[in-house]
C-alpha cells in the first residue's frame, strides 16, 4: 500500500469515526429534554398530594365532623379528632382551634400558619373523614321522610328527590322551611313547591343549611 492510499483510508476512517460521535451526541439531546420535562409533573403531584380534595375544599366543617390533620413528618403532631359541639378542636402546640364554618383548606393553611412558630416548613393536610354536622330532615306528605346528611350545597328541589317525592295529598303550596339560627332562634320560611317546577323566576329554591327541616303539609 502506498502511502497516499494509506493517507486517504486513515482519513476515511477518521471521518466515520466523527460522524458516529456526532450522531450519538445528537441522538442523546432529546432523551436528555424528555427527562427534564417529565420530572415537571411529577413534581406537581407531589405537591398536590399536601392538599386536600376538591369535595374536601368546598365542604363547610360542622359540629360532630371528623377530621383528620396530618402534618409531614411529625407523626406527634397528626391525629384524628371529632369536631366538638362548641365548633373547635384542640391540637398539640396550636392548641384549641374555632373551625366551625371552616373548609378544610381554610383549616389547613390556619394550622399552618400556627404552627410556623415552632416548624421551620410545616406541611398540614387536613382531610374531613366523616361528615356528621351536615344534615337536613324531610317530614310530612313525601314518600321517605327523614333525615339526610350532604356533603355539597343541596337545594328544596334536591331535598324533595332525596326523600322520594311528594305523595299525592301532599300541600305543595304550603310547604316551608324551619331554620334554626345560631342563636336557636327558629325561622320559618315558606316555600310554593309549584312554582319552582313551573321553573317560574323565584328565590324560594333556598340552599339548606345545616339542621333545616323541609316540612310538606
């Protein structure tokens, strides 16, 4: 072999040898992309996995509610506890809470706050396991009349449904609502059932709060 030959094969081989090392370089940028955008959600979950659920952030924490609060790594710090009749719980280091009225991320990110005295980063979800507070009865002229608990803002018509319908003699015109204040003062607010099926513009499909009586005559 010449050495003009051997020039031009030692080239040729230098210039695969460049062009594999460029490919393989090229081939492991977008790997090195995919890996980096995947972690994003990942991250994300497990942010969210410190909150609650989205039933959980719309429910108001009642009386006789179980919740349970669990703070990150403190296993001291997290328990389960019912929800008094005066609305507050007690908890280490916070100590007695007012959480009646609350959602559970509204009582979180107070447990939060609270605690930030004594933990450098606290980390609260606070999750309602039993819904005992939220209830409303039915009573009179339907076809299951009792009581029925909710978890989400239910209205006269949603009550009717829950409790089978009206009978046949029911009074749908003078049905009403007892409402039981925080005082214990007692409200009755009446309510023409006939109109809201008519779908007749009326204020009269109230939102039941907790401990209301729908009455049918």
């Amino acid at each position: 072999m010449t050495i003009r030959s051997c020039d031009v094969l030692c080239s040729t081989i230098l210039s695969g040898f460049l062009l594999c090392f460029g490919v393989a370089g090229c081939a492991q940028t977008p790997v090195q992309t995919l890996t980096k955008d995947s972690s994003q959600p990942l991250t994300a979950v497990a942010t969210e996995s410190h909150s609650p659920s989205a039933p959980d952030r719309d429910y108001v924490i009642g009386s006789d509610d179980i919740l349970a609060v669990n703070v990150w790594q403190e296993h001291e710090l997290s328990l389960v506890i019912p929800v008094r009749p005066d609305g507050k719980i007690s908890l280490p280091l916070v100590g007695e809470l007012y959480v009646a009225g609350l959602t559970a991320w509204q009582l979180q990110d107070t447990i939060s706050r609270q605690l930030k005295e004594y933990l450098e980063h606290p980390q609260v979800t606070v999750i309602v396991q039993e819904t005992k507070s939220q209830r409303f009865n039915v009573v009179g002229e339907v076809q299951k009349p009792g009581a029925f608990e909710f978890g989400h803002p239910l209205t006269i018509i949603d009550a009717i449904a829950l409790a089978g319908g009206l009978r046949d003699f029911a009074q749908s015109k003078k049905m009403y609502v007892i409402r039981i204040a925080a005082d214990g003062s007692r409200e009755k607010i009446p309510i023409n059932y006939n109109n809201l099926l008519k779908g007749k513009p009326s204020t009269q499909n109230i939102v039941l709060h907790s401990r209301d009586t729908v009455v049918v005559p």
